[in-house]
C-alpha cells in the first residue's frame, strides 16, 4: 500500500489551474511591468520616465502579452485537432502564461547584463533567444507528457508561442525605433541560433523520454507519457480512460463476498455486503469507488463493507462490478431467513480485536487493530482465519470485516506478519454463541453532503444499522472513507454509548474516490471531529427510532474471474513506476542540465 500510496502522492505536482480569465489578465498585466523594467534600464530612459513606461510598457505586452494570448487559443485548437487528451482553454492559457513568465524572466537578466556589463555587447538580443528555445522545451514536455499525442505533433504546438515572441519581435523592431533594447541583429545569424539550440534541447528531450519509457513498454505494454497523460485526465477532467488500459493488463481472479440481509414483511429492509474486492485504485478508476456504485444498484438500505483485500484486487474497471452486482441478486433470490440471532460479542488477543455476531448457523466477524494502526488485510489471511472460525465455531458461514479503522501508512496484514497471529489467537478464543428467536433491525443515512472528498468523506456519507437482539442494541457505523486517524474510532463509541446503544463498531469501507488528493492518504477525521461525531450520534439515534422486527439471510457466494489488477501486475506496475522516478531523480537533472549548459554557452560565446 506504501508504494500506492507514493504514486498517488505525487498528484501534488499537479495544480489547481486558475482560470482562463486569470490567466488572460496576469498575461496583460505581467507582460506590461516586464517591459517597463527593461525600458527603465535603458539610458534613454531617464530623459522621460513616464514615455519610457509607457512605450516600454506597450512593447512589452506586444511582444510577451499578445503573442502568449494568441498561442494559448491556437495552441488549444491544434492538440485537439490531433484528437488526444482534450485540452481545456484555461489548460493552454496557463501553460502559455507560465512559458510568458519564464522568458520573460530571462530576457529581464540579459538586459541587467547588459547594464552592468563592462563589455561593450548587448545581451538581451541572445537572453530573448535563450528564453524562447527555453519555453519551447518546456511546453515540449508539458505538451508530449500530458496531451498523448506524438512527439513531433508536439513539437509543432510547442513552437507557436516561440515563434509569435520572436516574429513580433522582428516586426517591432523593422517597422519602429520604440526601445526594444535589442539592438542590431543579423535574420540569418538569429535563425541559424535558434534552430541548433533547440535541436540540443530536443535531442536531450528525446534521449530522456526514450529512456525512462523502455522499461514501462518492455514490462507493461504501455508508454510512461501515455499512463501519465490518462491520469492526469483522470485527476483533472474525471476521465476514466485509463480503465482500458488496465482492462489491457488486468488477469482474472476468484474471489468471495458475503450477504447479510435482513427482511420484514414489506421486503427486503436492509443489505450488508462484504466483498473481497479491493476499492481501487483511485477516484473513479476501477472500483475506486465501489462502495457507492454498489449500494447505489439496490434499492434498499445497503452497506458496503471492507472485505479483505489488498490492491491486487482493484477491479480493472468498473463495470467488472456489474459481475458483482449479478452474483448479489442471485443470491438475494434464493436466500433463506431466519428470525435466529445472537447478541454481540467482542475477543481480543494481543492487539487484535474481533466482534462477531450470529445469524442462524451463520457467522459475522469484524476484526481491528484500534488504536493501534493497520491497513488492508490480504485476502489470503482472510480466508484462512474464516476457514479457522468455522472449524472452530462449527457454523456453515463465516464472513470477516477489515474495519478499517485506524490508519498506519505501513499498515498492511500480510502472511508472516506477527498480525496474523494475533488473529488466529482471537478467532480462537471465539465460542458458538447462543442465539435468541427475534431480530430488530433499524437504518438511517446521512449523505454528509456539507462534507466533500477533502475532508475524507465519499459519496456515500455516513450509515449506520442498529441491530438489537434479546434487549442488546448494536450499532453498525459505517463512514464511506479511506481508513480513520488513529483514536478517532474510541471516540466516536464514546459518544454513540451515551445514546443507550449497548455495543459499538466503527468501519470504513476503505473508498479510493477520496484519494485523488495530493498525498495519498485521507483518513476520516483529519478534519471536522465534531461534526463528524455528532452526525454520527444523530444518525445512530434514527437507526434506534427505526428498528423494526425482521428475519436474517446469510450467504457467502463465490465471484469468479472478475478482472482485477492481480499481484503480478499491480506488483510490477508499482516497482516499473517507482524505479522510473528513482533513475530519474538523477538522469534528468544531469541531462537537461548539459543541454541547458551547451545552449547557454553556443548562444552568447560570441559574447566573450
């Protein structure tokens, strides 16, 4: 999950774009004060300061300001005329202000040089040239790593700002004497630059895709531009694009899910599902956000729980989920109930922790480390300690939780984890319980809707399912989010006892849809406790108010080859990804440093 985790983090360096208005305007304004820096460094400037800032002030915009207006709409028009990852105007609006910026800055420098040089040379002339070669570079990569469209197509968007900068330059410069601080300057010897500078910058573009793509394409099929491009139209736009691509890769897997269902007279009241399927990757991709396209297919009251699983279980795409939906329904068709139940009870052993209930000869676990943190508990432990459960407890069913409820970033259960045993030891300490002849069941919802993604909620809200048998009352609380501070699960039963509810669990249903988040980790309760809480209170009270007699199913059903991510390729997909950023932690500074150097030295050598 670490390695996950590292992937997703890396969505900081993915920005908030402002908008095209923005933009537009710090375009205007910018390019504006950069003339009336380089203007007011002139001699000539200090004859008439207010001319000089005005004229200077115009130049500039028509040189820097226009011109980048101009390539963020054409720049627009041409990448999604070549029918990639379309572009929004606000997208090539800043790219061409943030190019503006950059050779902005540097024409500034040259002209300070200028100023204060001893040499009788005028700089600015070459540190425009620098500037542009620069920016085109910059929108290269910016435009080959996002937009998923060839090499050389966006090499031909990449040029336009460049060439508008140093075109609106040269008509400047013929038509009018206004101040430009160029001076005189040869077309062929200014063409003949800008070509090999960008060739050297090119060459070493080109040199480090190749190389940090090979490994991506040798293992997975697929480029490291195009995977990034998918994601960030994924981050950005919502696009779910990148599920081909995993569908491509993905291998079919068997796995379980377990149906609690609770029904009265007027039908089906009342759904708990636990599936052995990973909600993942991230966002929409996959099953990232299964919790709620699940419970959203049924029309009763339906909770979707966190089974073990680890992410080599994210579903491919989402309609792998329909596969799951059918199995429920089936299952829901032929389900016998049953009135028989028992209270809740609770083990422990070392740190772990399991609840379990019984329904007919069926039996719920539900296991946590709280307070201590853990992650995702592979499946294979899973199975193992239900398997040990029935042996133990001679029952035909057995379905375990991962509560999910306490979040460590190094968290995950794996086999020969010290974990492990300490649960095996709690569900031996587990003895058949004794049921009782009537259930009470009651629901609530709240949507959390004042809540969003940013404060770890999901879609799904908050739901809460009180179950009471024989007189005891047990709250079933489960939050649509991915994982839960440390200490925030004992606080939240503290409070829930104060509404004469007898016993308590807490659960997360382990959502990625709130992890297109920079970071990787949003855990529930980071933000907001109070008000967490005290919809949590409430909710639990309308549970209370709605309990009602009903009668209890319970299956456990095999899902056979949904395609998930495996452990073979999510393994090599994290470790392909991760030794791609360590080489290129080092190969790209070296890399375009040198051709940095060689530009820089082949553009002003005349200068020394």
């Amino acid at each position: 999950m670490s390695n996950v985790n590292k992937l997703v983090g890396l969505t900081k360096y993915i920005m908030i774009l402002p908008s095209t208005r923005a933009s537009l305007f710090g375009m205007v304004f910018i390019s504006f004060i950069i003339g009336c820096i380089v203007s007011l460094m002139e001699p000539a400037a200090s004859n008439s300061i207010l001319r000089s800032i005005f004229y200077g002030g115009s130049t500039g915009f028509l040189i820097f300001g226009l011109t980048s207006i101009m390539s963020g709409g054409l720049t627009q028009t041409l990448i999604n005329s070549f029918h990639g990852r379309y572009m929004k105007m606000k997208q090539s609006m800043f790219l061409a202000f943030v190019s503006m910026i950059i050779v902005g800055i540097i024409y500034i420098f040259g002209s300070i040089a200028t100023l204060i040089s001893s040499y009788n040379y005028n700089y600015a002339l070459d540190s425009l040239i620098f500037g542009t070669v620069i920016i085109f570079a910059f929108r290269t990569i910016a435009l080959w790593g996002t937009s998923n469209i060839s090499l050389l197509k966006s090499v031909g968007a990449s040029v336009i700002q460049p060439a508008l900068i140093l075109s609106m330059l040269i008509v400047i410069a013929s038509l009018t004497s206004l101040t430009t601080n160029i001076g005189d300057f040869s077309f062929v010897a200014l063409f003949i630059k800008i070509i090999i500078a960008s060739l050297i910058l090119m060459f070493a573009i080109y040199s480090f895709v190749t190389v940090l793509e090979s490994p991506m394409r040798r293992n997975l099929g697929i480029g490291g531009l195009e995977l990034l491009s998918l994601a960030i139209a994924h981050i950005t736009e919502g696009s779910k694009a990148m599920e081909k691509v995993f569908e491509d890769m993905g291998e079919p897997i068997d796995t379980l899910i377990g149906i609690l269902s609770f029904k009265n007279e007027d039908g089906i009241k009342a759904n708990f599902l636990i599936p052995c399927i990973h909600p993942g990757p991230i966002g929409n991709i996959g099953g990232g956000n299964m919790p709620t396209i699940l419970a959203d297919k049924f029309d009763s009251f339906t909770m979707v729980s966190h089974g073990p699983s680890t992410h080599d279980f994210n579903p491919v795409s989402s309609k792998e989920l329909n596969k799951v939906e059918g199995i429920i329904r089936n299952a829901l068709k032929d389900m016998d109930y049953s009135s028989n139940a028992s209270k809740f009870y609770r083990v422990q052993n070392g740190d772990a922790k399991i609840g379990f209930q019984s329904f007919n000869d069926n039996l719920l676990m539900l296991a946590t480390f709280a307070p201590r943190g853990f992650d995702d508990m592979d499946f294979g432990i899973g199975l193992a300690l239900m398997n040990l459960a029935k042996a133990n407890c001679d029952v035909e069913n057995v379905m375990i939780v991962d509560c999910h409820n306490s979040f460590k970033e190094e968290g995950r259960i794996l086999p020969g984890n010290k974990e492990v045993f300490e649960l095996m030891g709690a569900v031996e300490k587990i003895k058949t319980p004794k049921t009782e002849s009537r259930i009470q069941v009651g629901c609530a919802n709240d949507p959390l809707s004042h809540m969003s993604k940013e404060d770890g909620i999901g879609e799904s809200g908050l739901k809460v399912m009180v179950i009471e048998v024989a007189g005891q009352k047990t709250a079933y609380i489960l939050l649509d989010s991915n994982n839960m501070v440390k200490g925030f699960r004992e606080k939240i039963i503290e409070e829930v006892h104060k509404v004469g509810v007898d016993c308590v669990e807490v659960m997360t249903s382990d959502t990625h849809f709130v992890n297109t988040l920079s970071g990787g980790h949003n855990p529930v309760g980071t933000k907001k406790q109070t008000e967490l809480t005290n919809a949590i209170v409430n909710c639990t009270k309308k549970a209370v108010d709605d309990l009602g007699d009903v009668s209890a199913g319970f299956k456990v059903c095999n899902v056979e080859d949904i395609k998930t991510m495996g452990p073979t390729t999510a393994t090599e997909l994290v470790s392909t990804i991760s030794s791609i950023i360590a080489v290129s932690r080092i190969f790209a500074p070296l890399v375009f440093l040198f051709a940095i150097i060689s530009v820089f030295v082949w553009l002003f050598y005349w200068a020394f």
